[in-house]
C-alpha cells in the first residue's frame, strides 16, 4: 500500500483495488559467479562424473546431488560447473537453504542478463521464463533445504542444466536423484597416501577405515598433517585420543549425540580447528562467528563491519585489511573455510553444526585459575572458548546490524541486502531459539522484514514484521523510533494481506504517536492518514476518507517542499476516484486530466503518476472513449511490464483493465487471452485468498479493477 492510496471507481457494480531474445552473456566475471573453487585435493569420481553429465546432456534431466553431510555433494557440483565452463555461456551458484534466498540469488543474475526490475520476487520468475526459453546455461541449487525451496524456480530448456545438492533426497518430482557415497576405504587410502605420505599404507587404511571415508574428514586430516608436520601414524594416534576425549563430553551431554560418521568429522575438525588456533586465534574465532550464518556464500565485505560486539582478537583482526585477510588465509589453509570464484566465502554447512554444538556444551562459567596461570606464563588463552551460544548470536547479529544500517535506499542496497538475506534469517533463526531480543535483532528482523514488502513478499513480511514490532515495543517503547517505523511497515503488510480491521488499529495508533512525537501536520503524519484513509476505503467508510482526503489536499506545511506536493497529488487522485464513483463522471476526468498535466517529467513512471494515467484510463471506458482508453492502458502496461516485470501484481491488473477496453472496443479474441493471463499471473503472486484475485475471476470477462 502505497503513500497514494489505491482507490476503485464502481464499474458494473464491482469494487476492487491494486498493489502498486536470447540470454545475454553476462560479463566474464560474472558468468560463473559465486561458484565456489574447487579444493585443490579434489579426487575425481569419473563414473559418478560420467552419468551425471550423461542425465544432464543426453537426457536433458535436472540431476539431484543428495547423500549424507559431508560426502562431498557440493564439490561434485563445483566439478561438474568446471567440466561446462569452457563451452558454457552462463554458470551461476544459487544458495537454495530456503526458498526466499532462490529469489534473492535469481533476482540478482536478473540484473546481468539484462532483466530490470525493482521486485525481487517478479525478477526471479522472469530469470527464470527467460532461460527456459533460450540460452546455454548451468544452474547450481546448492544445500536445498526442501523439494519446497526451488519448486517452480528452476528453469526447463534442453541446452540448459539444473544441478541440485541437499541432504534431503525427496526430489523424484524435479530432479532424478544421484546418491553420492563416501569414498571406499580403498580410495580414501589412496588419497591420504598421495597427499601426506606416500608408502604409509596400514596407517592410510585403518585412518580411512576410521573416518569412514568421509571427504570433509580426510580433507582435515590432510590439512592438519600437512601444517604440522605430522605423520599418518602420529595422527591416528591424536586421532584416536581425542575421539576418546569427545566421546566422554557426548555421554555426559547429550546435545552432542551423533552417528559414527558424524563423531569422525568432530574430531578431524577439532584438531584441524586447534592447529589453525596456534598459528591464527582471530581464525579460529572467524569460525565461530561464522557458525551463525548460513551455507551460502558470505561476501568478504561483510567482515568489515567491526562493531563492539565481537571477541577482542577477532575485533582487532577485522579492523584491518591486512590482518582481516591473514586471518581469512589462515582458515583457508586450514580448510576451515572455502571460497568462491567471486572471492566470497562459505563454512560447510556440517562444520557450521559442529561448531554450534561446541559452543552450546561448553560451560558459561571460564575456569578462572587457567587463564590466570596462563597470563602469568606470558601465554594468553582465548578468554571467547567460554562464550554462550547467545553471546555468539549476538556477536553475529551486531555485524550484520552494522553491514545493513543504511536501510534500502536504492539500487545497490537492495542487492546488497539480497547477499546478505541467507545470513539474516538465519542468525535471526538462532536469535528466536536463544530468546535473544536485543536491539540489534529487533533492528535486523524489522529491516528484513521492510526489504521483504518493498519487493512484494507480504506474507513472509508479515512474519518478521509481527515479531519486531512485539518487541520493539516491549524493549524500545511505543515511542522509540524504532517501533514507530516498524508499526508502519506492519500496518502496510496487514493490509496487503487483506487483514484490514488490524490494520486500521495499528494505523491509528501509530498516527497518534506520531502526532505526539512531531506534530498533527508533519509529512508521516499526513503520510499515516493517507494510508489510513486506503482502509477506510477498503471497509466502505467514504465520508470519513473523503475528509482525510480533503484535509490532505490543502496541506501546506511552513517549509513546503516535494514531500508536501506529493501528499497534495496523493489526495487529489483519490478524491478523483470518488467523484467518479459518484457519477461525476466529467469532473473526475478533469482531474485526472489536472494531476497528470501536474506531474512532472521525472515522476512519469511513479506510481502516482500510473496511478492517475490508469485510473483516467478506466473512466474514459466509462463514458465511451474506448479507442483511448485502450492506447492509453497499452502505454501504461508496457511501462509496468518494464518497470516490475511481466508477473508483478501490478502488471497483472493493468493486463486484466486491458482486457476489459479490449473487449468493450470490439476485440474478444485478443480480450480472453489477456484476461487469462493476467488472472494466472495474479493467483501466482498473491494465491486465490486475495480480494482483488477474487474480483478479477469473478468473471470469464475481464472486470475492471482500479488502482
């Protein structure tokens, strides 16, 4: 719901209202974006290779890559984007934990292939139309949480691929699924032999044996045998003790518990995380930090943001480029962390669980005499090993409060927060499971919540909407600035979901603690009471929006500026829909006509601006103007379709008013096709609950529905 409240003028009785060639190669830096690198000790799995490029090629099948954690799925997606990079004109990494990071990372390769659109969610859906229909590509679904999270998001087109990696191996009805084992004793023997210690055959085999062949567990043996120095016996040994050591802790904390496999990749981690800790300690905290975010890449400049919240070595370490890149290197080494083709970086999803589990086992309470007697050997220990799952949380959420701070202002902001999504909700994940209500996580649930209903995801909006306006209030204040801008943002979300008495209620209140806080004239109010009005309008209470309307059209502040004026053209548009609702159907027109002579040129493509073209639009059907009405509404689609998309809501009723001056000027053929689509593409955005949907399948022929 917008500033200009989005007004309906009765035609055939019917009320409603509406939501405001090729794939181009993108650049070279840009066409496999995000894929990670391959691990330099990658052992290759040809047959596995060999029938999965055969599905892919021969077949034309989406592949999904599923198995247990840790078996190496996503590096045999890596090599498989490396076999099609030669020959393959567009490679893209897709983090698929959730379905809203799909729509972020898709919305984002919109932009390089030459698709502009301010909703996320619009943008994706053409990314995806666009590839099916042309182009040579691989799509890489990597960590799919769910058949749910990429279902109707990935592309069908024979000369393109669709790659999946999940744990989960439900995905018959959109991929053939690939099971990808561990390696065999035999072949992991080999591989430790060839990278640490040629000739040490028993040792290689009762270590494989040991870790059960697992990928990520013979990378860390690798890791910790080559930085140390440490042979293949001298490491089964540690191997054997510190298994011991963690087997202990699991029995007397339950939270551990895990499968034999899994206690393997706890202890080559944990001596892996310990030899990184005597070169590096900043590292080894990185990791912990990390442990909070998601699977998805991480972009490097995110670490940038330091902020009081983090551990005293690590705050130090992130405070400079050149130690903020030593200690990056160092957990690169250490194969603690990976990286990306785009220089980002990604913590394996297991190592991130292990890691949490860690924390949450560990005592709150430091043993005091340790770290004494280790000060006073000049030895200081990492006073952070001690700290809380909370206390991480909170540390994770501090740096991407600090990372999103400018809000969603313009185009840079909103790709910069669709990287950072993942991060968000999951480190707001772990902050609800915590309890954490601090201001940071209050300030990063409202901003995603913001980000999500400027790009049209209302419900998923309202979610975080609810909880940080709950605590805003509870921890902030009703008063607090914090809250009343996130009982703004609510109050929108529960009228674009239709929840209108709620709505109303929030918006009221709000508008009073606005006025207290600046005045009954300033801009938000006024803002407020156009929003406010909407709903009124929405429940059939014309007179008391009419006088909202009518207030706001004299508005002239002491300082008056370009806010002031769009107020005044907000107002005078809806007071127009309601002349015309009324049958004045000539002084209507005449001002529409007058708002959009007022307009100037660089609000041509605002959503005043539509809004009013629009409107005027419907009327001149009303009184017979067919012929314009009809130029009229093509121009005005085809600045929608430019502007969001071709499947925005928007778009969507623009197409159904089309239909309705197609078929009033003689043109039912064409009439039909265009109400069909825009019917489908409105159900797909917003589901069959929505009033507006309901409106526009009343009837096989289009039925008009204002703006």
């Amino acid at each position: 719901m917008l500033a200009v409240a989005a007004i309906s003028i009765v035609v055939d009785n019917v009320l409603g209202k509406e939501a405001s060639g090729g794939v181009a190669r993108p650049a070279d830096a840009a066409a496999s974006r995000h894929v990670p690198t391959l691990d330099r000790r990658y052992v290759s799995r040809e047959a596995f290779e060999s029938k999965a490029i055969k599905l892919l090629d021969d077949d034309h099948e989406a592949v999904a890559l599923v198995g247990l954690p840790g078996v190496g799925k996503s590096q045999l997606a890596i090599r498989l984007a490396e076999h099609y990079r030669p020959t393959t004109e567009l490679i893209r990494w897709i983090p698929a934990i959730d379905r809203l990071s799909v729509v972020a990372a898709l919305a984002e390769l919109a932009e390089s292939l030459g698709i502009q659109r301010s909703d996320q969610e619009v943008a994706a859906k053409d990314v995806i139309a666009k590839l099916s229909n042309d182009g040579d590509w691989v799509l890489i679904y990597d960590n799919a949480g769910s058949p749910q999270a990429v279902d109707g998001l990935l592309p069908h087109n024979p000369t393109g691929r669709v790659i999946l990696t999940s744990r989960d191996p439900n995905f018959e009805r959109l991929a053939v699924p690939l099971f990808v084992e561990p390696f065999s004793v035999d072949s992991a023997a080999d591989y430790l032999q060839t990278q640490v210690e040629p000739g040490a055959a028993e040792e290689a085999q009762d270590l494989a044996a040991a870790v059960g062949g697992l990928p990520l567990a013979l990378g860390h043996i690798a890791t910790y045998c080559k930085m140390t120095g440490t042979t293949l016996a001298a490491y089964r040994a540690k191997y054997l003790h510190r298994r011991a050591a963690l087997i202990r802790g699991i029995e007397r904390d339950k939270r551990l518990a895990m499968s034999e496999r899994g206690s393997a990749v706890v202890t080559t981690f944990s001596l892996a995380l310990h030899a990184v800790g005597r070169i590096d300690l900043a590292a080894v905290q990185l990791i912990r930090l990390l442990s909070f975010l998601s699977p998805a890449p991480i972009p490097r400049e995110l670490l940038e943001y330091g902020h009081p919240w983090l551990p005293y070595r690590l705050g130090r370490a992130l405070a400079d480029d050149d130690t903020r890149n030593a200690s990056i290197a160092v957990a690169l080494r250490g194969s603690l962390l990976s990286g990306s083709s785009a220089g980002g970086l990604r913590l394996h999803q297991l190592v991130a669980d292990i890691v949490r589990g860690d924390i949450e086992s560990r005592s709150p309470w430091p043993n005091l005499g340790h770290y004494v007697a280790s000060a006073l050997r000049g030895r200081w220990r990492d006073l952070s090993a001690s700290w809380t799952a909370g206390r991480w949380a909170e540390a994770a959420l501090g740096l991407l409060d600090a990372a999103t701070s400018s809000g969603v202002r313009d185009r840079s902001e909103r790709d910069w927060l669709a990287q950072l999504m993942p991060h968000m909700i999951e480190v707001l994940r772990h902050a609800r499971g915590l309890g954490i209500r601090s201001g940071p996580a209050i300030r990063l649930r409202a901003r995603l919540g913001s980000y999500l209903l400027k790009r049209g995801d209302y419900s998923e909006a309202l979610i975080y909407l609810l909880d940080a306006e709950e605590d805003a209030r509870r921890v902030l204040g009703d008063h607090s600035a914090t809250a009343v801008s996130v009982a703004d943002d609510l109050a929108r979300a529960l009228y674009e979901c239709d929840e209108v008495d709620a709505a109303q209620s929030l918006r009221e209140t709000n508008i009073g603690i606005l006025q207290a806080m600046f005045g009954p004239t300033h801009p938000h109010v006024m803002d407020g009471l156009l929003e406010l009005a909407a709903i009124l309008r929405a429940k059939g209470d014309r007179n008391a929006a009419l006088g909202i309307y009518l207030e706001c059209r004299l508005y002239r502040p002491t300082r008056d500026n370009i806010e002031s004026s769009r107020i005044r053209t907000a107002a005078r548009l809806n007071i127009a829909d309601m002349l015309a609702e009324d049958g004045r159907y000539d002084d209507a027109l005449g001002l529409y006509t007058e708002v959009v002579a007022d307009v100037p040129p660089e609000w041509h493509d605002t959503d005043e601006a539509l809004t009013a073209l629009s409107n005027r639009s419907l009327l001149l059907l009303r009184v017979g103007q067919q012929d314009e009405a009809v130029d009229a509404l093509r121009t005005i689609l085809a600045t929608r379709v430019g502007r969001f998309g071709e499947t925005h809501p928007a778009t969507a009723v623009t197409r159904n008013n089309l239909a309705v001056a197609l078929t009033w000027s003689g043109s039912p053929v064409e009439a039909r096709a265009t109400h069909a689509a825009a019917v489908a593409d409105y159900r797909r955005a917003l589901g069959t609950r929505n009033s507006t949907w309901a409106i526009m399948d009343a009837n096989s022929q289009a039925t008009p529905v204002k703006e």
